[in-house]
C-alpha cells in the first residue's frame, strides 16, 4: 500500500495542536498589544460613541450601529474583515441589520504582489518557480483576507489552482485575536449583538474558526475527508478537487482545477440545459448525509465555493472551514433530524443539550414548557408586530435562562442551511418545500434507516413522518395542506418582517 505523503500523517497532531493554542488566544490579557489595541479602540469606540450620541434613541438605532461596525472592520482590514464575512453568513443567528450590513464587506482584498507570491512558493518548496510550474499566472483569479489564489500549469502539463497564504498573516491573525479577547467583556450589554453569541462567545467562535484555515495541510486534509465520505454515501454528483500529494505545506496548497457555473448562476445553468432543481436537491442531500451519517462536512458553503459543472456535477472548494462532529455531536444530529420528522418537540430539545446549545443538566420538560413547544404552533403571521416582537424577547429570554449558546458544529450547520435555503430562491423558487422534506427524509429511512435506529437504540418501526408541527408554523392546515413553494414560503417570511419592523401598511 503506497504511504501518505508527509504533510498528510502530520495532520492529526497539527489538529491537536491548534485545539491546544486556541484557549490561549482567547483567554483575556491584562495587558493586550498595545500599538493594535489602542488602534482598534480607537476606531470602535469612536463609531460606538457617535452612535451613542446621534442614532441610539432612532428608529433605526440598529441598522445605524451594524453600519458603523461595518465600515470599522473594513478599517481595520483582513482579519476583521473576515470577521464580518463570517457574521453575515449568520441570518437567524446574528441580528439581521448587523448581517445585512457584513454582507457588504468586500470578498476581494487588495492582492499581495507577484514578487511575495513567488517569494513565498520558493520558499515552501524550497525550490525555484519554474522548477514546479510551466506556467504561472501572476495574476490572481481571487484574493480573500488569508490568501489568494492563481491558475497555473505544472511540469507535467497539469492545470492546477495554487492557494498562497499572505505573508505573516497567522501573528496578524494572533495579534487581533488577542485584542479582541481583551475588548469583548467590555462590550457585553453595551451593544445590541445576538443573545446567543455575544461578543466573548463571538471571538470564540472566531477564533476556533480561523485558527483552523492557518495551514494548508490542516485544509489539503479536509479535501480529502470529505472526498471519501462522498464517496462513502455513493454521492456521485459532488467534484472535490485533488490535493497534490507532494506540493502542499503550511502556506501553499496546490490542487486540481475545476471550473463551472457558480452556485447562484441560474440563469447561465438553464441556458447550459442543467436541472438546476436537481442540483439543488443534490446540494441537501449531500451536505445532510455527511454531517448526519459521518460527522464530516464543508462548513462554509457559499456562491463562491460551489461550482456546477457542465455535466450538473456540483465542484466544491475552499476547505480552510470544515464541520467535524465527534461521535456524540454526530449521534445528536442524528436525533435531531428524526425528532424534527416526527415532530418530537422534546427530542428536538434533547439533541440541542447533547450538542452544547444548552448544558447537559437543562431540565428539558422544563424548556419545552417555558418555549411553549407543548402547545399548538403559533402562526407568527396572525401575530400583531407589538405581540410577535413580545414573543420574541420571551423566548429569547427564556433561552439566556437557560444557559443557551451556539458552539461552532451547530453554527456551522445553521450556517450552510441557510446557504442552502437562499439557494433555492434561484435556482428552484417553485420547489414544493413539503415534497422535497419528505423525500429527503424518506431517502433517509428507507437508505440509513436500520443503520440510524440501531445507533439511537430506536426500532426503526417507531419511524412515521410527521410535518404536522412545521405546517402549521408555517400558518398552514396541517389537514388540508400538501403544497407549500419557496416562494410562498418567502411571502410569509416577508410579512413577518414587515410587522416586526412595524412598517406593514394597513391592508384595505
């Protein structure tokens, strides 16, 4: 059997290692580095203050906030810039005005200059360019806050994509970490932020999040579980794209090349005579199978790290991010999603403490009591703005009681459906959302159904699906209603959203 190549078998202990290291970033200095802690004080406090004095007391007091939070991380450039972009894949978890605003955080960094681009390579390889590449195109295809990538051609006539870290770029990243550890305690019930990731909780997050895009073998690594677990669930409509064996190290990762349709091209996947339902169908059931069934999945899908070939084939890419689940995480998913099919508000709850979104003593009964979820659903759209905005703060309130939070699998999970359900606004905007939920979940009983029930310790009798609970949410007869489009759905999100802001104009 040929050997690993020797970044890959160094992998488990780089994992290891960067677990270790990441306490310590976050744990609060009482002395932060001063130089970039007085330069980020200087510039949050002063857009805190200013909105302090001039917009607090606005209607529109948040989104006027999220915006200077904004413009301060574009500032105080790659890092918090990152930052940002994470937060704005956050809908539902992060308050809306603040991903709004995150959204507009430009993805392309100013580049580094060919001449370091070259600099580094050699000195990874410890060789000359043109000893590895035949061709090599200076210009970059995209530049982001950690690295940027360029086309190439090997010796052996290969197309590849070359991914090169910028220079110093980890002590930047420790650096600001470390000042954002010291500022964030001091910024708790000072500003409107998500109740479940306020601003300790949020540089936590971070910081287990970017620590692990730092090295490239850590990311060649990631291509090659998912690779395998695709392979695993017989998913042949996913492309991950091929690690070199021998040209990957810390800084530098070169992989295979792949091409195509980006994820929210619809119109050019139409023109090019692909089902972009199906597509879409494939996207689900994939990232679902590998989160549920092996614990393994791309933890930061978005427009640009999907590619749709032109076989219909979906290319993923950029690995830096990448949801593990230990095998009670996995087990907790699992128990997840069926309670979720079978409308078991309890064992929804139950799989939320076994995966750290509430501590393991919560009294479940208890939290199904206080949330309400023993009751009938409540249509949020038959809620007048003052009572939805009540209930809100009630369950959010109740959440805190409770100890609740979001650790890095859930929100990674939450971040990738939410991808995945904006997607379907493009590519599929008359899918019937109750058709394809229970084709995903039968596919899932009848596929994985014994292998589940055994490792829940359930007979897989006790399966019947149930969408009774989330119709009626929804605002629809459970009895009489069997069809429900995207764009149905996103009539009803869009009325919710007018009477919470309580704009919605009095119907005639």
């Amino acid at each position: 059997m040929q050997r690993p190549p020797r970044w890959r078998e160094q992998v488990e202990e780089l994992r290891a290692a960067q677990a270790r290291l990441v306490p310590e970033l976050v744990r609060r200095p009482r002395v932060p580095p001063m130089g970039r802690a007085i330069t980020v004080a200087a510039l949050l406090g002063s857009s805190i203050a200013v909105w302090a004095v001039r917009e607090r007391r606005g209607n529109d007091a948040s989104a006027c906030l999220s915006r200077r939070v904004r413009r301060g991380a574009e500032r105080l450039g790659t890092t918090y810039i990152k930052l940002a972009q994470i937060i704005s894949a956050g809908e539902g978890v992060f308050p809306a005005d603040l991903v709004r605003e995150c959204k507009k955080c430009r993805d392309q960094v100013p580049p580094e200059d060919y001449q370091t681009v070259v600099a580094t390579i050699e000195s990874e390889f410890g060789r000359p360019m043109h000893e590895i590449f035949l061709n090599f195109d200076p210009t970059p295809l995209a530049a982001a806050s950690i690295a940027q990538v360029h086309a190439a051609t090997l010796r052996s006539g290969e197309q590849v994509v070359v991914k090169v870290q910028r220079p110093d770029i980890d002590q930047v990243v420790y650096r600001d970490l470390r000042v954002l550890a010291w500022i964030a305690p001091l910024l708790v019930g000072r500003i409107p932020v998500a109740a479940l990731a306020n601003p300790p909780a949020l540089v936590d997050l971070f910081a287990e999040t970017i620590v692990e895009e730092l090295d490239f073998r850590v990311e060649g690594a990631n291509m090659l579980d998912v690779a395998k677990v695709l392979l695993d669930i017989g998913q042949e409509n996913f492309v991950v794209p091929r690690p070199h064996p021998e040209l990957v190290t810390r800084r530098v990762l070169v992989m295979e090349r792949v091409s195509g349709y980006r994820f929210d091209d619809a119109v050019g996947m139409r023109a090019g005579g692909i089902d972009t339902e199906a597509v879409l169908k494939t996207g689900m059931l994939g990232f679902l199978e590998g989160a549920f069934l092996h614990g393994v999945f791309h933890g930061d899908l978005h427009g640009g790290n999907l590619f749709v070939m032109e076989d219909g084939r979906t290319a993923l890419v950029d690995f830096g991010i990448t949801g593990r689940l230990s095998q009670s995480e996995r087990l907790a998913f699992l128990k997840m999603m069926m309670a979720a099919t079978t409308n078991d508000a309890k064992g929804q709850v139950e799989a939320l403490r076994d995966l750290g979104a509430l501590p393991l003593d919560t009294d479940v009964s208890a939290v199904v009591k206080d949330l309400g979820l023993d009751g009938p659903p409540i249509d949020p759209t038959q809620l007048a703005p003052e009572e939805l905005a009540a209930e809100l703060r009630r369950i959010l309130k109740a959440l805190l009681a409770y100890g609740a939070r979001m650790p890095k699998p859930l929100m990674l999970y939450v971040k990738n459906t939410i991808f995945l359900d904006g997607a379907i606004a493009s590519l599929a905007p008359n899918l019937d959302m109750f058709a394809v939920l229970t084709e995903i979940a039968t596919h899932f009983a009848v596929t994985h159904g014994a292998s589940i029930a055994s490792q829940l310790g359930q007979p897989n009798a006790d399966w019947e699906l149930d969408l009774s609970g989330l119709k009626a949410s929804f605002g629809v007869d459970p009895s009489t209603t069997d069809h429900f489009t995207y764009a149905e759905l996103q009539q009803r999100r869009e009325l919710i959203r007018k009477r919470l802001s309580g704009r919605m104009l009095t119907e005639s």
